[in-house]
C-alpha cells in the first residue's frame, strides 16, 4: 500500500454511501456565514493571534470533562497504570492522547456537557487543516487531501479494549462522597436523569452527576467565581493567581477523596495572560496512555470555582483485532473513517503568510475565465512519516462509551491524523 493512493472501485457510490448528510440541504446562508468565519479566524497576523489565544477565557467553562478514575476489577480483565513523576505530579506521564473523529472526546477537546444534559457535544474548537494552494483553512480537518507513506508497518495484531462502567458508581454513596468532599451538604437527589447535591438555583455550590456513559459530574461554586458579574455592571476579576502546585494539590485531593487513585493519572495545569484562575487537568493512564478524557478545576484566590470529571470506572473488554499501520493507513483516504488532522502548523503557516505578504487592492474584477479554462482543484499533499498505536474513546449508539485501539499518524509537517484499529470484522457499520 505504500506510496500509493488508496482508491476504490466505484468511489463516487462509497462516497454518497458513507454521507451521514445525503438529502440534506443546509439553511439559506449557512455557507456564508462558514466561509466569513473561517476567512475572519485566518486573517489575524501571527502575533495577535498568539495573544488573543493567549487572553481567551477557555471554552470549557462550564464543562463537564468526561473522565474515569482507574479501578480493576477482582477476577476481571485489569490494565497497567504508570506512576507519576515530580514533586506535585505537574509532569505528564503516559503517552499522549488520542481523539478519534466524531468520538466526542472530553475536556482534553473542549466538548462541554451542561449540566443536567447527555452526551457531550462535539467539540467547538478543532484544529484547522490546510486545504489548498492559498493554505486556507477548513475547519475538522476535510478538504482534498492525497496521502502518501512509506515504511509502515504491515504487521496486524490485536490489542486491548477498555469500557466505562456507569452502572458501577451510580449510587447515592458514591455521590455523597464526591460532594462531600467538595463541601457540599445534602442527600443526592435523581430527577430529570442527573443526580444533583445542593442548591439548584445559582446561588450556592452544587453539584451535577449525569447518566450518561462517563457518569460525568460538574460542580461549581457561584459565591467564589470571578467571572460572576451582574447583566448591568461592568466587572472585572480581581485577586491573586494560585499557583500550578495548589491547584494540583486541590485536583488530587478531589481525586483522592472520591475513592479514586491519584497516582493512576497525569496532571497539568495551565492559565492564560490576564487570569485570575489556575486550571489543572488530571488525564487517566491505561496501558501507559493518557486517555482522552480528563478530570478538569479551576482554582481561584477564595478556593475552588468549579471541577469536573467522570465517576464510572474502566473494564477491560478483552482483545480486539487491530489492523497493521499500512491498513490503517489506506483508512485516511476511506470516507467511512472520517479521518481529520488535529496538528496545528497549517494554521500557523498561514498566519505567517498573511503577516508577510502587503494586501494590495484590486483595481478591476478578475479576468474573464478563457474557453476551455482548467478548474481548479486544489489539493493538499499530505506525507505520512510515523504512525502510533493508542487507545481513543468512542461513543455507542446507546450512549455507551468504549475505549479502543486507534492509530496516530504524524505527517511531515507535524500535523496529526487519527483513524480507529480495530479491524473490520470487529466494527458494526450499521446506521443509528
């Protein structure tokens, strides 16, 4: 398969086959709108882009970080967890995590869960991939793309898959637990497919645990948030940033508190220019992967604001058949896989473009196309140069959550590409 485009027979009739939009027609203006967008987002020069990154209050707020805490099960498939190293733990262990297209990752992709809602959305924030001479930027990652490689791996295998167990934490114990040590007082009360601890109406800290495959919760403290602000005053957050170490100290004891191994996940933390809250991140490790799903605290100057997790434990599911790397290859060009970058070096490439080159206003329309005048067609040369074999969550038709093998592929510019292992005959292309 190397150094070849993996073409099928009849690729116009797969193609329609695998359009989850086939007889759709979108909104009058809705490719307008898309296309000044994404023209408004690429237009920035590389600086101010960098800083307005930089102050952007981060989109996961609120968030309800779909993550599971580690927990093998007596007499029932285990996996390995790696110890982490630093003082504080800040320094992340694991191999980095991998999002499969459309398996709605959590906190790590920004897709945010309101409280009281099912399954998370897809994340609002993707890379952008280049798409064409100009290197303008289509969002997901689509766009014409011709892939080539060389020296893949042809060797398939199999490998270890992993699922959420919901039904194992869903209980007023393990919830009163968890809002205990948050400070929250009160039985945990099931309505409306959440389970909530504490007042329901803004004014006090509460607590949110979903039904859904992670058994997400969200928690926030309305009394301590900087952000919080009367709709006729203009308010500006104030006080003291906490430090990385204190708000890792914070995650970890939640962790720690809830009946969970702090040990058993890699921490982060972050802030951006201007801020008066810490963030930190605590990613669960299995078979010495970050998982894409995370534990997730912001830390203000008064104490918590608001943290977010998943309660379900992980089970192993036994072995899965894994394609080789060549195989998983020729899926970046199949449409049944969706396969999208996730690197950002396109996106900076252009931005760097755009600050060099001094726009110069036209003085008269384009020319008239000529006879015969070639179309064009622009498509991105994209050069596979390493593949990685992880573990990715995706979400089932019944809201179920599962964690399978996945490939990353690193191109030559640094982009990534994912596309799920497992092997056909383990895969279920049934509709929903």
């Amino acid at each position: 398969m190397n150094d070849e485009t993996h073409d099928e027979q009849d690729p116009m009739a797969r193609l329609r086959g695998a359009d989850p939009a086939a007889g759709l027609e979108p909104r009058a203006g809705f490719a307008e709108e898309t296309a000044a967008q994404a023209m408004a987002e690429t237009a920035a020069p590389v600086a101010e882009l960098g800083s307005a990154r930089a102050k952007r209050r981060p989109r996961w707020l609120p968030i309800a970080a779909v993550a599971a805490s580690m927990l093998v099960l007596g007499g029932g498939a285990g996996y390995a967890v790696a110890a982490l190293g630093g003082d504080n733990g800040s320094t992340l262990a694991g191999a980095p995590p991998i999002s499969l297209p459309n398996g709605q990752g959590g906190a790590q992709n920004g897709a945010p869960l309101q409280p009281g809602a099912g399954q998370p959305e897809m994340a609002q924030d993707k890379a952008m991939a280049g798409s064409g001479a100009s290197d303008l930027m289509m969002p997901w990652g689509w766009g014409r793309n011709h892939f080539t490689s060389s020296g893949l791996s042809t060797e398939a295998g199999r490998a270890a898959g992993y699922g959420y167990d919901p039904g194992a934490a869903a209980d007023p114990a393990t919830i009163g637990a968890l809002a205990a040590s948050l400070g929250i007082d009160g039985e945990p009360v099931l309505k409306d497919g959440s389970w909530t601890v504490g007042a329901q109406d803004g004014t006090a800290p509460s607590l949110w645990v979903n039904l859904d495959g992670t058994l997400s919760f969200w928690y926030s403290d309305p009394a301590i948030s900087p952000w919080n602000c009367p709709a006729d005053a203009a308010c500006e957050p104030s006080g003291a940033l906490p430090s990385e170490d204190a708000a890792i100290d914070a995650l970890r004891s939640i962790i720690t508190a809830s009946g969970r191994d702090a040990s058993s996940f890699a921490f982060g933390s972050e802030t951006w220019e201007g801020a008066v809250t810490r963030t930190a991140q605590a990613w669960p490790i299995v078979d010495g992967q970050r998982l894409d799903q995370a534990w997730t605290l912001e830390l203000a100057e008064d104490g918590i604001v608001s943290v977010s997790g998943g309660l379900a434990p992980i089970i192993g599911l036994g072995e899965y058949p894994v394609v080789s790397a060549d195989e998983a290859f020729g899926r970046l060009s199949d449409p049944r896989f969706g396969a999208q970058r996730t690197g950002v070096v396109d996106v900076l490439r252009a931005d760097a473009a755009t600050e060099s080159e001094t726009w110069v206003p036209p003085t008269a329309p384009p020319a008239t196309p000529a006879q015969g005048a070639a179309v064009a067609w622009p498509v991105t040369e994209v050069r596979i140069v390493e593949a990685r074999l992880g573990l990715a969550s995706q979400w089932q038709p019944d809201g179920s959550v599962i964690v399978v093998p996945a490939y990353e592929f690193t191109d030559a510019d640094g982009g990534t590409w994912s596309v799920i292992a497992v092997a056909e005959e383990s895969l279920d292309f049934g509709t929903e």
